[in-house]
C-alpha cells in the first residue's frame, strides 16, 4: 500500500464507512495515517475524592448514593445524582441520558472518569464516562490516542483502521540526508508515523512529534524561499505614480489616518512606483484599519489606468467590501467602477461580470478566489490585494502572467505574529505594520470564568438581544466525537450546543449554527441571515474568524477557552467591537488549573494582539503537544509556529544551508528531497503560498 491506495482496500472499510471517512476529507491510506490524534487520554489510578480539586481530570472507584433526579428544560433531560466513597460525596450531571436511571444501580460501584468542576462549595463532573473496574484496569497508564470523528465513526473502529494501514504501509525512501537526521535529531518518518498514533511512551510521542513538525515547516518555508526568489526577479510591469484621487479621498474621509496607516501608505506607494514588482505583507491587528489602506492602493491602481483586484476568503464578506467600495463611489466621487464576481451569482451575472473585466469597463473587481480562474481574463490587471487565507504564490503569478497580467500582490493579515517569526514564515514577502488603533475604537471588556459563570452568561446573552445587539458563540468541535469523547475535559461541540441552548434562551431568541463542514452555500446563507440580523445568537467553530463583519455584534463567548492560542483567541475577540455599541468577550475555562487560567487572563489584561502574540510565545513549550487550536495561515496539520518555535528556527536554518549549497537541489544527494518537495509542491493545501 502507498498513499494513494483508497482507504476501502483495508479490512472492514465499506461504502458506508468510506462515505463516513469522506466527511473527515479521508480518502486514501495516506490522508488516514495523516488524520493524527487530537490529543491522547492518560488514564491514572482512581483516586479517592477527598483528594479531586477543580480543573484535574480525575477518576473514582465510587458507589451511586440516593435516588438520581432528573428534570426537564423544554427538549433538554437534566440527570443529576451523587456518587461516594470513604473519603467523600460527588455531584454528577449527565444530559439527555435518561436510560443511565436504570442502568446505573444504587449502591453499584463504578469507575467515573471526567473533568472536576466547582459549583460554590461545591465539586461537580459533568457527562464522566462510566467504566467497569475491569475494563478501566486494561486502559491504566497507557497513552491512548484520541482522533477528530464524525458521527458514525468510533475512536476504537479509527484506532483498529489505522493499526491495519500502518501494517501494510510502504513508506518511501528518506528524503533527508544524514546530517540534516543529526543536526536536528530527527527519528525515521515510519518511526514517528507509528508513534505519532500509538507512542510506547511520551518521550517518544515528542521525538515523533517533532520530526512531523520538522517536515511540514522545512517544506513550507523552502517552498516560501523560492517564491521569494521568483517574485525578486519580476519587473515593476505596472509602475504607478500618485494622483490627485488619493490625496481627494484621503481629504474627504471623517477621520484621517493613524501615523502608522500613513506610514504603510508610504511604503506602498513606493513598491507600486519603484523598479520591481509589489509582494508585501500589511500585519495588522484586528480593527487596525487595514482595509482602508487597501482601497487606497486599489484607487491608485484605478487612476493609474489599471484594474485591481480584492479577493476575500468567503462570498459574504467579499459581498460587504463590494457594498463598502461601492458607498465610497456615492459619497466621495472615488474612480471606481467595481463588479463583483462570486459563486452564488448566476451564469448569466458572471458573464456579464467577466465581459465587463475583460473590456476593462470594471477597473476593480471584488470576489473570492474565482477571481484568477480561468474563464476569468483581465484587461490591465496592475493589482491584487489578497488575505493571509489566500496567500498568493508561484503558481498564480504564472497562471496570470500566461494571461499577459504581472500585477502588484498585497497580502492582508490580521494574524499578530512576533516580528522574529514573522521574518521566517513571511520571508518571501516585505512586511508592513499597522501597530496602532483608530482613536474612536471603544476596548472590548473582557472576563474569563469557569463553567460556573454559564447561566449568568446566558442571562446576559438575553439581554443583549433584548437590546437589539447579537452574539456569537464559539466551540472547538463541530459534533459529538462518538463513544469515547466524553475522557478529559468536557468539550462543547457546535451542534449540541445549539440545540441545548435553543431550550436554555428565551423562545424569541433566534439561534443558529455554523461550522466548516456545512456545504459552501448553506455556510453562505447563514452568514447573510446573521449580517442580516435575521439571526440573534451563532453558535460556529472557529469559521468566523475570517468569514463576516458584523458592527451590530457585541459578545463573543468562547467555549473551552483553554482549547485555543492566544494569539487565536484574540482574533476572535475581534469579530466584536466593530461597531459604535460597547462589546464584551466571555472566555470560559473548563479546565480550571492554575495555569489555564493564569494563561487566559493575559486576554483580560490586555486587547493589543502583538503582545498577546509574544506571550502566547513565551508560555507555549514543545511539551503541549496538542489541543491548542490554531488559525489562519499558518494552520499546520501538527506544528504550532509559537509552542514550535525552536523547530521552525531549526528547519529554517537547515533550508537557507541546504539552499547555499545547491539551490535548484541539483546534487544526486538531494535527488530524494528534490522529488518529496514537488509533491509538497503540487499537493499544496497546507502551504497555501503555493
């Protein structure tokens, strides 16, 4: 087997479960032994009670005491009851589980394993798993791995799939010489893919991890060194000079730019009039004012005589800069004439849209990344102003140069990352940074809390809808992750959630979902029903990060805050505060150690996202293996650029050496590197720059 024999040649995979695999974007044996655990469950010796504290993953050899109560909240079963041992009393609360009434025998003594929780004086767990003392005795002290599942799909069934792949697996040649293994003691990729699902120990879970991690940032970051080779060589095709439509606009705007927008403007400004092509980075913090200085670059584009540009990472948001630029045309005479171009549109509209391109008659042209496809030809495309989602590299440049286009690229982030990494991970762009805020921004008042605090947020949630604001409401799962979620931590899942908190609000209240594997039109209508205030509260996964601009939203609460970077939970906070209502930002821990909860109150001391950025780096160690959720960009399948920042420091040097060396990897020895970056090259969808 290789890894593009399909996932139906092992044992015991038939359509059915193939179609369940295809929901988890797993279609052959290579993405099924790429599919990694999320995390692993450690499971330790039962305790006694007496000995539980908030925040620890505990389990207790425990008998149910009393009768268990049960209560309904509209569709929601509520089972409470106690459990005790010689040590003490434990509260337990299980949700729409009402058979456990029967099952679970007054006086039977049980294994319940879950997250401890406090409630005043009070300890709690809610939804433990329940283990016989034998079948728990078989799991002691093993790493077991814990897999992203759909409904349907078991983490035994994926733990049995993946051992039968691994058995039959033929891995290629190393790719590495020996120095590149022993400069950066690196194990063999068999090694570290096999212990990567099932390790014999942590120590060899992080040699395993980091040999993973290595791999994806040395392709990443080579792949990023050509391009910036690539994009040095190209001419400045479209030189531009400065004209009286910016200086106009910038006269006409309520508010004038911030001394850090001016400065970027400057430089700019510069790129698009000097001797070689445009690639530049503009990091920005969220509400820095990035976009504005994006419709300056465009309307100089415009009055140059060329067309611009702008894609966007969804058609929502892409429909609100069309409505943007267009308002800027009505009220201060800008020389655009914008079309927008998006899928939803129907055949007729984009091919008016594209003959309109094509003639030049549009001289700016807002969408998504359709807007470089084929059936899309420019007349004088001079610049494409583009987001850290889409990042643009070799490939496009070259689709659009057979178009006869070589145009400017400026990329936007919101991502704050420390200029240290920044120079590594950007390195094939120049970057400019906003680092300053509107003076007119309103700061987002922010708490973090445990599970405790959820009914007062639920009343708080009703009273800002009751005002006319909305919410958003993050989780870090989509769904429940079948028969073996509920080890560890408590952790909220989208769809649950909705439905749960549908019987919790007030019935007025409208309250929808969102999450990425909703198809691209149902994600669209919902994103317009909620710009649209049609819906009151979203619950969504970490999708709206990019997807939508809503001033009319002032809460965010996330969910199992302590599942997320920093620097990710920060962009969230900025989904809030848009607009001229004071927001808030609900971080709510269900881990409530110490140290969760210390690293979560950085958010509560400070809203500049570049010192968030530096902190998350100083607190994160390679020992966090996994549960930190990152975004954006740089969402690597394993690495985490701030908690791996050593081996991205590592990988980076190695690349510059091995490109000093023999830069276009001619070497007989590099013939093996030189074919495994290829296909990291053709197969590009982690390292988008491509």
């Amino acid at each position: 087997m290789d890894k593009d024999t399909p996932i139906t040649e092992l044992k015991g995979i038939g359509e059915k479960t193939r179609q369940l695999f295809a929901k988890l974007n797993i279609q052959t044996v290579g993405s099924l032994l790429s599919a990694y655990p999320r995390d692993y469950e450690t499971f330790g010796e039962p305790v006694k009670i007496s000995q539980a504290a908030p925040g620890e993953v505990c389990a207790f050899h425990a008998a149910v005491s009393g009768i268990p109560g049960e209560k309904r909240v509209r569709r929601l079963h509520i089972l409470n009851m106690n459990i005790a041992d010689s040590s003490g009393r434990l509260a337990i609360t299980f949700y729409n589980m009402p058979f456990l009434k029967k099952t679970l025998k007054q006086g039977g003594f049980y294994i319940f394993r879950g997250m401890v929780q406090s409630r005043g004086n009070h300890l709690l767990m809610e939804q433990p798993k329940i283990f016989s003392l034998e079948e728990y005795r078989g799991l002691t002290n093993r790493l077991v791995p814990r897999y992203g599942l759909t409904k349907g799909l078991t983490n035994q069934g994926m733990q049995k799939y993946v051992r039968q792949a691994l058995s039959r697996y033929e891995f290629e040649p190393e790719c590495y010489d020996s120095a590149v293994f022993g400069e950066n003691h690196l194990m063999s990729e068999r090694e570290a893919t096999e212990a990567i699902h099932f390790p014999a120990d942590y120590d060899t879970l992080l040699q395993a991890r980091r040999r993973l991690v290595f791999d994806e940032f040395f392709s990443f970051l080579y792949l990023m060194r050509k391009n910036k080779e690539f994009s040095e060589q190209l001419p400045n095709a479209c030189r531009m000079l400065e004209t009286a439509d910016t200086v106009r606009f910038l006269e006409k705007l309520p508010f004038p730019l911030t001394k850090a927008q001016a400065k970027v403007w400057q430089e700019i400004r510069e790129d698009m009039g000097g001797p070689s092509c445009m690639n530049r980075l503009v990091q920005g913090d969220v509400g820095s004012g990035k976009t504005i200085v994006a419709v300056l670059a465009l309307l100089m584009t415009a009055a140059n005589g060329y067309q611009g540009a702008m894609m966007a990472p969804t058609e929502v948001l892409a429909m609100q800069h069309f409505e943007t630029v267009s308002e800027y045309v009505r009220s201060y005479a800008l020389a655009f004439r914008p079309v927008l171009l998006v899928g939803s549109m129907t055949a007729r509209e984009k091919k008016e849209a594209r003959e309109r391109i094509l003639s030049g008659e549009a001289n700016l042209v807002i969408g998504t990344h359709a807007l470089i496809q084929e059936k899309v030809q420019y007349h004088s495309l001079g610049l494409v102003v583009t987001d850290e989602q889409h990042r643009f590299g070799v490939r496009q440049r070259e689709h659009l140069a057979q178009k006869g286009a070589q145009p400017h690229i400026l990329v936007m982030s919101a991502t704050p990352i420390p200029r240290t990494l920044a120079i590594i991970l950007y390195g094939d762009l120049h970057i400019s940074v906003i680092d300053e805020l509107p003076a007119n921004r309103l700061p987002v008042k922010n708490c973090v809390v445990n599970t405790a605090y959820r009914p007062k947020a639920y009343q708080f949630i009703a009273g800002e809808v009751e005002k006319g604001r909305q919410v958003y409401i993050i989780c870090p799962q989509v769904e429940g992750a079948g028969e073996d979620a509920e080890g560890g931590a408590p952790m909220e899942n989208v769809v649950d959630y909705t439905e749960r908190l549908k019987n919790i609000l007030p019935a007025d209240i409208q309250v929808a979902y969102l999450h990425g594997k909703m198809r691209p039109g149902d994600k669209n209508r919902v994103m317009e029903e909620f710009a649209s205030h049609s819906i009151d509260v979203l619950v969504s996964t970490t999708v709206i990060e990019v997807g939508i601009n809503v001033p009319n939203a002032t809460v965010m609460m996330v969910e199992n805050a302590e599942c997320f970077g920093l620097a990710q939970l920060h962009q969230l906070r900025g989904r809030v505060g848009r607009g001229e209502h004071q927001s808030y930002c609900i971080f709510i821990s269900a881990n409530e150690k110490k140290e969760a909860m210390e690293r979560l109150q950085i958010l509560n001391k400070s809203n500049d996202g570049f010192f968030i950025a530096s902190e998350d780096l100083k607190l994160r160690g390679p020992g966090e293996l996994f549960g930190i959720r990152q975004s954006g960009e740089f969402s690597f399948r394993m690495g985490d650029i701030y908690g791996d920042a050593d081996v991205l420091k590592q990988a980076s040097r190695t690349v510059d050496a091995i490109l000093r060396e023999d830069p276009d990897l001619e070497k007989e020895e590099h013939a093996l590197l030189r074919r495994h970056l290829s296909n990291a090259a053709a197969n590009s969808v982690d390292f988008r720059s491509i």
